[in-house]
C-alpha cells in the first residue's frame, strides 16, 4: 500500500515500511509563488527511512531533523522550508495512523464477533437482518449518530416516519438525532409511543435472548442479582446522559437485577479502551471496576469526560473483552435501539429513565402500573 502527501514543493510518501520525501525543482523559481508546480521539471529526493523505527522528526534553525530513541540527530533537509516539510510528513503520518486505527478497531471487532459467534447467536440471533434503527425523541437520551463526534442540534431537526404514511415526529429541543436509514420492505406495524421501531412480536423475544446471552458470563457487568425482576441496559460510560443516569441506574440495583451490556456507541475508540480493561476481569469483579469509571475522583463523574482505565496485561483476556464489546454493538444494532442509556424489562418493554430514580416507581411500573408508557396495552 502507498499513501500520499503533497504540501507545496514537498511530497512525503510511505510504501510498504518505508517513508521517503522529496522536493520538486522548477524551472523557474521566481514564479514559485505563484505557480508552484508550473514548468516542472523534475523532483530530487530527500531521504528514505524505515518507518518501524518510529523516528521523531524535529526543525532546529538550519532544518530538518530525525531522531530515534538511542541515537544522536541526524539531519535529513537543510533549507528554510524545513518547516513545510515537516508539516507534509506529519499530515502523512496522521492521516495513516487514523487508517490502521479504523482498521485495528475493526480487525478487533472482527476476530472477537469471529470468536464468539455462537454466544454471539444467543444475543443476536435473528434480529441481524433486520434493517438499521430509528430515530427517537426519548427525554435525556444519547442517539446514535453516523460521526464520531456529537453535537446538540439547534431547534427542530428532522425525523423519519418509522412507518410509511405516518406524521413526522419533532424532538424535543437540544435532542441528537439519527440520520433517515436506509430500510428493506417490511409489512406495517404500529409504531410504539416509546420511540422504539422493533416490532412488538421481536421485543418479546428480547428478554429470553438477554437472559441467555448474560448467563454466559463473557457480555455483561451484573450490577445485583437475587431479585425478582431484571432489567438489561445497554450503556456507554463515554455517554453524556449515561453518566447522569448511572446513579439511578445504581439505585435501581437495590430493587432490581440489573445487567449492564456495554457498548461504544458514543466514545467509539476511547470507549473500547476504557471497557476492555473492564471486560477482561472476571465477571464478579466487573460492577466494582463499572463502577469506578463513573466515580467523581476518575473524572466521568462530570459528563462528557473520559475513564482512563490500566491496561490488561494478557492479550488473549483484552481480545475476548473486545470481541464481547463488538458482540453487544451488533446486537446494539440488530435490535434497532435507538440511542444509550436504553434500558429494557424482562418483559420486553422499554424502562423509561423517569421510573428508574425511584425504586416504587420503577416496581410500579414493572407491574404493569403505567400503562400508558406500556406498548402491550
């Protein structure tokens, strides 16, 4: 593979392990200004190094220099365009690095989804066909959105009918909202007033599939157990709302089993690094170390900010983590939920987070008490 970059006279250029630059010569440097590239000639090379060495470059006052961890400088361009040409090669270097990143986060999703696809059956199962999810208008909802980066949109944004022929619907103000999805056929359906597009017969089935994919002890952080009633949240500890939520959801813990799918929804890359750590222990250790992500002194505490977690020592434990994170994305997906924190009853409902502060409120509801939050009634 050969990656590119040209800033002004000066081409960078990495092929295979090797990075070179070089300078074109014009035939007229008086219109250099003007014409940079009119009535070229010809290009002389600079230097070819190996890139596995990691070398830093560095401009003093005559030019350009490199340096590896044990060796003195070395100059590679002397000339008072150094600084051009250190700006071609660190465009160079960023825009390879942002590559293999995409790549290494894809080949880890890769290799764990290709690891564990029979527990990946269990969480999955049928739902992988069905087409991307929705938007929704859900209070203090983090929506998924096609970026990396979020921002709050100002004053209305659009929305597409989870149905054909149905009225749009408005979010409410400072909602972050999901891009129209491109959706196979599908027979009509009542959409639900949650905001949530899987059909009501697939929901019912959810419970049956968390529960199975939970007891296999590799995707999940059980808050509490021994309780009557459970209920699955998908989460990001990069998430915004995820953060307000995370003390209600604590609380529910007492009332409730509460099991924790983790996902990268919205920290992406950072996401993944925070949880793999976390991932990696074993299952009864992983709602301590949950919990310290969100503690005031690791910084989440305040929303927005980012866990830094240590690092897991054994590869193979961190690539089972990141394949358990990339199992939950896909099902994250398959079942359409709309944005993090969602959180689901074992009855197949969605928790909305207003009954979640409140333990009589929340065992009200999971008895049926609100029905008008209920889509089976």
């Amino acid at each position: 593979m050969t990656v590119l970059r040209r800033e002004g006279l000066f081409v960078a250029e990495i092929t295979g392990g090797l990075l070179s630059a070089r300078r074109y010569v014009t035939l007229d440097e008086v219109k250099l200004d003007k014409k940079p590239f009119a009535g070229m000639a010809a290009s002389a090379p600079i230097f070819v190094i190996p890139i596995r060495e990691t070398p830093w470059f560095v401009v003093h006052s005559d030019g350009l220099y490199a340096q590896n961890a044990h060796d003195a400088l070395t100059p590679l361009y002397r000339g008072e365009d150094a600084v051009q040409l250190l700006r071609c090669i660190t465009d160079l270097l960023t825009t390879v690095e942002s590559k293999i990143s995409v790549r290494r986060v894809l080949r880890d999703y890769g290799y764990g989804i290709a690891s564990a696809f029979l527990a990946a059956m269990l969480v999955v199962g049928a739902s992988v066909a069905y087409d991307a999810y929705t938007s929704s208008s859900t209070h203090l909802l983090t929506t998924v959105d096609a970026h990396p980066v979020f921002h709050p949109e100002a004053g209305a944004a659009r929305f597409t009918p989870a149905e054909p022929g149905s009225a749009p619907k408005m979010p409410a103000p400072g909602m972050r909202t999901v891009p129209p999805a491109v959706t196979s056929e599908q027979s009509p359906a009542v959409a639900p007033a949650d905001g949530w597009s899987l059909p009501l017969s697939v929901r019912a089935e959810l419970p049956a599939r968390l529960s199975k994919a939970a007891s296999r002890g590799l995707f999940t952080v059980p808050l509490s157990s021994g309780h009557a009633r459970t209920i699955y949240v998908f989460a990001d500890p990069a998430c915004p709302n995820c953060q307000r939520m995370e003390r209600h959801i604590e609380t529910a813990a007492g009332t409730v089993n509460v099991v924790i799918f983790p996902v990268t929804i919205e920290g992406r890359e950072d996401s993944l690094k925070t949880l793999t750590p976390v991932m990696a222990l074993p299952e009864a250790e992983r709602p301590a170390a949950w919990k310290r992500l969100f503690a005031a002194d690791t910084g989440v505490g305040v929303p927005g900010s980012t866990a830094v977690s240590p690092a897991v020592s054994d590869e193979n434990q961190a690539e089972t983590a990141r394949g358990a994170i990339g199992v939950n994305e896909v099902a994250f997906r398959a079942y359409r939920l709309p944005g993090t924190p969602w959180t689901i009853s074992d009855d197949g409902r969605y928790v909305p987070q207003s009954v979640l502060s409140s333990p009589a409120a929340l065992t009200d509801f999971l008895n049926g008490g609100d029905v008008t939050r209920c889509p089976y009634n």
